[in-house]
C-alpha cells in the first residue's frame, strides 16, 4: 500500500511541477535575450560559487568518482558551459538574409523533462538548466534516486538564484518523490514538449519509446588507438588523466587502448611507468566476473569505484599506488566483460599487426558497444588520422587529447557539454554535443521571389518548326541540324 501511495504522490507531484512550469514557460517565452541572459549568469554563477560543496554531496551519497574531480565537473558545467553559451543569440530573430528575403525566428520548445544520472549529478542538473534556460524553456528534473539529496540541493542553489535575477517561479522544478511510475509521467505529459535523457540504455530506450521528442545518449565504449608515431609517454599520460578523472564515471573516458605489434613494448612499458598494472590471465579472469552483471549490464558496484575498492571486491593483491588496471584481451562481444564499457579505472589492450587492423578492430569494438558516441586516436599521421574519420562509426573522433575532456568539449573547441549525441548509428536523434540551438524550433518567414509562371519550363521548339526556319539552300545549316538530330538519337 505504501509503494502505491508513493507512486501516486510521484505522479501528482510530476503533474503541478509540470503545470507550473508551462506557466513560467509562457512568461520566459515573452522576455528580451538580455533578461534571459541576466536569469542565465546568475545560474551559472551559483553552480560555479556552490561546485565545492555540491561535489563533496554528490560523491557522498553515491559513492561513485572523486569529489575532487567533480569540482572540476561543476565548474565545467557552469562556467566552461556558460562562456560558450553567453553570446549565443537564443530569442527573437537570429538571421534575416536580405538578399535571398528569409528571416528565421527562436521558438522555445517549451516545458523540457531533464532525465538526471547518478553518475555526474551535480554537474548535469546545472550544464541542462543553463542551456534550457538560455533558449528559453522551463525544465523539470527527474533525479536518479540514488543521487536525490545532491539533485534536490543543487536545483535549490540555482533555482533560488535564478528567481533573484528574475526568473519566474517553477521555471527550475525537481521530483523529490522519484519513482519509475512518476518519471513515466513526466516524459509522456502532453505538456511536455522534450526529453533529455542521459543515463542508463534502459532509460533511453523509454525516453524515446515515450511518444515525446527526445534527445538521448547510449552507452559510451570509446577505444584509445596509439598508433606508432604518436609521443607514447604523452598518449598514456593522456589516457591515464582520462580513466583516473572521477574515476572514470564520464562516458565518453576511454574503455580499451589499442596498440599495434611494433610498438607494444614502449606502450606497455610506458603504463607500468605511470602507474597501471597489467593483470595476469588468472587476475583478468578473477575481475572479469565482477564487471558485468548476469544479465549483461554493468555491475554497479564497481561504477565510479577506486582502484583500491575495485581490487578488494575482486580478491587481488595489486602494488600500492595502482592508477588503472588493464587486462590484455583478444576478443570482443556481449560477453566479453573487458570489450564493453566499464564506468571505472579498468582498461582492456588490444594489440594488432597494422594500423588497418587496428582500426577494423576499433570498429568491431564500437559495434559491439558504444556505436556513435566517442574514439580517440594518438597520432602524427595526418593521413591515417583522416582514414579512421572517414571509417570510424562514431560522433566524436578526438585526435591527441584524453577522451573525457576532450569529449565534453573541456580540451577541444566542440561545444561544452554533458548530453553527448550519439547519431542514428548509436540510436539517438543528434549527432551534436548538445547545446541550447538544439533545445528551440526555428521559425521561418520567407518572402515570394518567382511568380508560377516563372516555375513553368519553356518548351523548346519542335524539330519541324527547326526545319521550317531553315534555308535550304544554307549547306552548312543544314548538316549541323543534321548531326544535331544523329546525336540526340545516340
């Protein structure tokens, strides 16, 4: 009786939250670019004030990555996030071509559902209130509940901020009964216009299967190809700052390095050199049953998990100060734990005879895991760089940088954010990093420029009426009508 009751307090719940953000919806909907600006900074300011104390939160309750590293998540998404969006023109008209006489107009989508990970919760409730908010839309948060306390006092922190810069009341709303019953409300309310779901393949399936526009992000399972002219120490560096931030927990940090023959060596001993070890074929065995589940789903307890947790759970001896654990591997398939995606400081190592081979692997990885979502290739050939971006079935190929930051748009120039596109390839609707141009329709006025008449073709004079205006006793013009004939037979 108590599970009912609290499923029908969810679903009341979700609809005046939904009711009183159609509501702030219409008043945002009406204010200039620079109120929503104003509304936009103070939201941003607060999450980057509070990215301290939201961490430490977040890391406490779910036990997953680093508060550390979440800091750095929060600042991310408040002020990476923000200086990217901050200029961004979001309301009224935002081109007018003169020339061509079209002029195209910002429409709000609405009232947005914001599906919220336990994975970077902080982080992701303040980078989806921002660009929602900067094109104009309310958003209403339904947190994951293993993350409720962290969710419920972040939306408090910007909401409240928000609402001193002028935001109306109900614009930032949250479920704090979170249920899957209430969750399922909010993505198939009529009134809702758009999900944005980032969290587990479970959730994203029903985001879209809701009847509601969505915006959804797979599973991540981005291999990391050194291929042999790339600055090796510089590569594993780079892959080791990647795996170890936060613990691994972002998806788009890397889940297999991939190496080929003539260069194993210095790889390898490169990452013991940094910290990693190498697992025997017993240790690998011995771990590979604590990654997935029987099911095939990832095992949570090793999510976000340290190397130290990760090693007790499993009953290994590893030397102290291990960053990362890697498990040579030759196979890749749903059950094969080490070829899939693993939210944690965990590393399969492929190695190949060519970069052809290398990359056809990178490929098969992908495939089995991870389609559409994030590669990264260590490289100095421009060429071979260009090969895997014309092949690779993903949406991000990041060249020479850690693939969490440079996935985010944290150490390249793609768009800051936290809700990474994975295409049609990976079952999503965007390829992009998304950012507050996908969260508005975009309204067209186009002036007349041709009239019908101008639509229709001018038919080309008969052969005879040709024949008619002929000379006859003109040789020349009469040949090449002629040849003119011949040809348009052939």
């Amino acid at each position: 009786m108590e599970t009912l009751d609290k499923d029908l307090r969810s679903i009341q719940e979700v609809r005046d939250l939904i009711k009183k953000a159609k509501e702030a919806q219409v008043t945002l909907a009406a204010m200039t670019q620079e109120q929503i600006d104003a509304i936009v900074k103070a939201v941003a300011d607060a999450g980057y004030e509070h990215r301290e104390k939201l961490a430490k939160m977040a890391n406490e309750e779910t036990g997953f990555g680093r508060w550390q590293d979440k800091i750095v998540k929060n600042a991310f998404a408040s002020k990476q996030v923000y200086e990217s969006i901050k200029d961004m023109k979001t309301v009224g008209v935002l081109n007018e071509d003169k020339v061509h006489k079209v002029m195209e107009v910002a429409v709000p989508v609405g009232v947005i559902a914001g599906l919220i990970p336990s994975t970077n919760p902080t982080s992701t409730v303040i980078y989806k209130a921002l660009i929602a908010l900067k094109a104009g839309n309310s958003i209403v948060f339904s947190p994951h509940p293993n993350a409720l306390k962290s969710i419920l006092e972040t939306v408090k922190v910007i909401s409240e901020a928000a609402v001193q810069a002028g935001c109306p009341e109900g614009a930032i709303g949250v479920m704090t009964v979170p249920t899957i019953q209430g969750t399922d409300q909010l993505m198939k309310h009529n009134d809702v216009a758009l999900i944005l779901a980032t969290g587990g393949t479970a959730m994203v399936k029903a985001a879209y299967s809701s009847g509601t526009p969505a915006i959804g992000v797979g599973p991540g399972n981005g291999p990391a190809f050194i291929e042999k002219s790339a600055n090796i120490p510089l590569a594993v560096k780079r892959i080791m700052d990647s795996k170890t931030f936060d613990n691994g927990t972002i998806c788009a940090s890397e889940q297999s390095v991939v190496v080929e023959a003539c260069s194993k060596d210095a790889v390898v001993a490169e990452f013991k050199k940094q910290g990693a070890y190498f697992l025997s074929a017993e240790e690998s065995a011995q771990l590979g049953k604590f990654i997935m589940r029987a099911n095939g789903t990832m095992n949570p307890q090793i999510v976000g998990r340290s190397v130290e947790h990760i090693a007790k759970l499993a009953n290994l001896d590893i030397p102290a100060g291990t960053r990362v654990l890697i498990a040579e591997e030759t196979r890749v398939g749903p059950k094969v734990p080490y070829s899939r995606e693993k939210l944690a400081p965990i590393l399969a190592f492929y190695t190949e005879d060519s970069w052809e081979a290398a990359c056809e692997r990178c490929i098969e990885i992908l495939n089995g895991e991870g389609a559409g979502h994030t590669m990264v290739i260590h490289s100095e050939n421009e060429e071979i760089v260009r090969q895997f971006a014309l092949k690779k079935p993903v949406s991000r190929l990041l060249v020479n940088t850690p693939g969490t930051l440079g996935g985010i748009g944290a150490t390249t120039a793609i768009a800051p954010a936290l809700t990474l596109g994975c295409g049609a390839v990976g079952g999503s609707s965007t390829s992009d990093n998304i950012s507050p141009l996908n969260l508005l329709n975009i309204r067209r006025v186009a002036y007349g420029l041709r009239e019908m008449e101008d639509l229709v073709e001018q038919e080309q004079p008969a052969a005879q009426d040709k024949l008619a205006s002929i000379d006859l006793g003109d040789k020349e013009q009469l040949i090449g009508m002629i040849v003119a004939r011949i040809l348009e037979k052939m």
